[in-house]
C-alpha cells in the first residue's frame, strides 16, 4: 500500500470513529433538535393565536360610541356600522353596566379646539385595551372629517378619499408585489443566517476541541498515537466533526426551508423570501473554510492547554472574533462598500460571518469581494492548517505543562525543534 493510500485510510478511520461518536451524543442530538422542534413550537402558537375571520380586534368590529355636544352634524359619519352615536346619559350607564368600554366625547368647543375625550371607568392600561384605542381613534379621525365636510357639497366618493388618500404597495420592476414582512424579514435574514453560522462553526470546533482535550487528559491520545501518526490523527478528527457539523447545519436550514414557507402563511409575505443557488453555494464553502480556519486553531490549542478549562479559557477569544461582523452589522446594512467591512472580509477569522452578511444584503454578488475573501482565507487555512499540525505533533503529549511562547513558535516552524528541546 502507497504512503498516500495508506494516510488517506487512516484519516478516513479517524475521522468515521469520531463523526459516529459525536452524532451519538445526547447533547449533540438534543442541540441538533432543538431549532426543528423551535419552528414546530412556533407555528403551532402562530396557528394558535393567529385570529381568524370571525374573532380578532379589526376597524371593522370596533363599535366605537360618541357623544357629540358639538355644532358639527355627525349624522354622515354615522351611517358606518361601526359608529354609534348616543347622548351623555344614555353612554354613562352603558359605561355603568358594562356594555361598553370607553366611548368619546366632542365637546361644544371642537373644532375650535382640538381636544376630544375618551371617558373611561378607571384608566387602568391594557394591550388589548391600546389595541383597541388605536384603531378607534382612527375611525374616530375619519368620522370628523366626515363631519367637517358634509355640509361642503362634497360627494360621498370624494369623502371616502379624503378619509383613505392611498394604500401604499410595493413592487418590484417587475411588477410583483412585496409584502411588509418580506421587507421585514430581508432585513432580519443576514442576522438570522450569520448567528446560524457562528453558532455552528462553535458548536463544531467546541466538539474538536472537547475531543482533544478529553483524550489527552484520560491518556487515550497515546494509544492512538501508537497506532496513527499525529498528522492523520488531526486530519482526521477535523473531517469527522467537521462532517457533524455539517450533518447539523444540514438539518438546520432543511428544516427552516420546510417551515419559512408555513409560517409565511401565518405571516403574510414571508414565504416569498427565498436564496439563490449561488448566495447559498457561496454559504457553504465560507462554512467549510471557516470551519477548517478555527478547527485548526481549536486543535492546537486542546494540544497546548493543559485541561479543558483551560481550553475552554483559551478558544473563548476567538469566539470574540467571530461574532464582531454582528457588532457592526449596522455598516454593513448602511455602506456595504466601506473600509470597515472591506477589512472584516479581508481578515480570515471574520471573513466567513461577514461575507455571509454581504451575500444576504447585497443586491448584486460583489465578485472583487467574494475573490479577496476567499484568497485571504484559504491562504489561511493552509498556513494554520500546517502550523496547528506542527503544534499538534510536538505538544500533544505534554500533560499538566504550558508550553513557553518560543516552544511554540518553534514547533510552527520547525517540525522537530520542540522535540530535539
């Protein structure tokens, strides 16, 4: 058997050896669980709590009951089903028995002055209360200007304008409609997908690291060592959670695919969002390579520290690094072309976060762009892909020691210089 074949099939054991031990973890099946069974949850309250045709707070059965004390004649206005006007008596014990909430006042002043009062029993503040409030005093608004312009000769249709000017619909060039919620959720989308991303290239890189340090403090990395080489020992390791965190990811966005379209029923528009083939091709090879980029640096650092804590300690500012294309979100959503995220793609640590937002809010794939980060990156990866395996070789075996910063220095550069120390 070659050199290569032979390297190659120790990397494919290491690597099938760890991707079913990770995928059999409870921690690793519940967090995989818990974004399907989240959208499950959601659509079933939206369902739930979503009103129907025959229950809900709508303008359409808003009773809203007015008292006018003005020289206004309210009578047009009080031709919608909605309105019922009532002397102050007659509204004061409605308001007593409880047959109604609040009703309006226009005092004798209006519309000299524009005060008009809602008489409530105790004031006291509810949603469903404010709810209410609003849309009646938007009707409330409409039938005064009824009021105003009844008596102007002004016809029924030129008073319905009045009252509603427009309704507002976006389009495309196209000629298709945009929802609110589309709009909405385009803006919600490269947030939504960056968190997905970071989250999962920690949750992978957390298993390498973990699965380093666990070996190396219970001694089964020695017995590893003597049957697989340091080199596809790491490899390895990184493909098999690498493949994990794929199988996650992968379950992940299938089932937010499944379930953008059900809830977009509940909530108007937003099944209409939608990725293109490229915007998520381009997703998953940033996700590769970043993985590969901090699964690298994850390894070297469960080889140099000399417990979990201590790993953990170490890895937590990287996951600092990640996460600061989300600080400065706002530059990327006001001015995609400036310094500040030119710099966050060029850096490889912040590359995969921050194209995936560019890619997400772009209108046009930023081909410059999406070439620059992709050198920077993979150049990286290579470079740390071989320091972090020179690192790995030489203090993997080190227990309950801290490498000085020229040993390691040393071991990136030279394979065999922290062994002849």
């Amino acid at each position: 058997m070659s050199p290569r074949s032979s390297f190659l099939r120790l990397v494919g054991i290491v690597a099938r050896r760890d991707y079913v031990r990770t995928v059999k973890r409870r921690g690793f099946i519940v967090g995989t669980l818990v974004l399907p069974l989240g959208l499950v949850a959601l659509f079933g309250l939206s369902a739930v709590l979503a009103p129907s045709s025959s229950s809900g707070l709508t303008a359409g059965d808003s009773q809203i009951v007015i008292v006018n004390d003005s020289a206004i004649d309210m009578a047009p206005a009080a031709a919608a089903p909605v309105i019922q006007l009532v002397v102050r008596h007659a509204a004061d014990e409605a308001l007593e028995n409880g047959s109604i909430d609040e009703f309006y006042v226009i005092p004798a002043t209006w519309p000299a002055s524009a005060e008009v009062h809602r008489v409530e029993e105790s004031g006291s503040f509810s949603l469903d209360a404010a709810q209410r409030h609003e849309i009646q005093d938007g009707i409330l608004a409409a039938a005064l200007r009824t009021g105003l312009l009844s008596g102007t000769g002004i016809s029924a249709d030129t008073l319905v304008r009045i009252n509603t000017p427009a309704s507002v619909t976006t389009v495309t060039v196209s000629g298709s409609e945009v929802s609110d919620a589309a709009m909405a959720a385009s803006v919600l989308l490269p947030f939504g997908f960056t968190l997905l991303f970071v989250m999962s290239i920690f949750i992978t890189s957390g298993y390498l690291l973990q699965s380093v340090t666990e070996e190396k403090e219970n001694r089964v990395v020695e017995i590893l060592l003597s049957s697989v080489p340091s080199l596809p020992l790491m490899a390895g390791k990184i493909l098999g959670l690498g493949a994990a965190g794929l199988t996650q990811v992968a379950i992940w966005i299938g089932a937010s695919v499944l379930f953008i379209p059900i809830i977009g029923g509940q909530v108007g528009g937003l099944g209409d969002l939608n990725l293109s083939p490229m915007v998520l091709l381009l997703g998953f090879v940033y996700f590769v390579l970043g993985y590969l980029a901090y699964g690298a640096i994850f390894t070297a650092i469960g080889a140099l520290a000399p417990g979990n804590r201590e790993a953990q300690q170490y890895s937590g500012f990287f996951g600092f690094v990640a996460v600061i294309p989300i600080i400065f979100s706002s530059v990327f959503l006001t001015d995609i072309d400036s310094p500040l995220v030119w710099a966050l793609v060029l850096v490889p640590l912040t590359a995969p976060a921050s194209m995936l937002m560019v890619l997400t809010i772009a209108p046009d794939l930023p081909v410059g762009m999406i070439v620059s980060s992709l050198l920077s990156l993979t150049l990286f990866v290579a470079v740390a892909t071989i320091a972090s395996a020179r690192v790995f070789r030489a203090t993997l075996l080190l227990y309950g020691v801290r490498p000085s910063l020229r040993k390691i220095v040393d071991a990136m550069l030279a394979r065999d210089q922290v062994a002849r120390n």
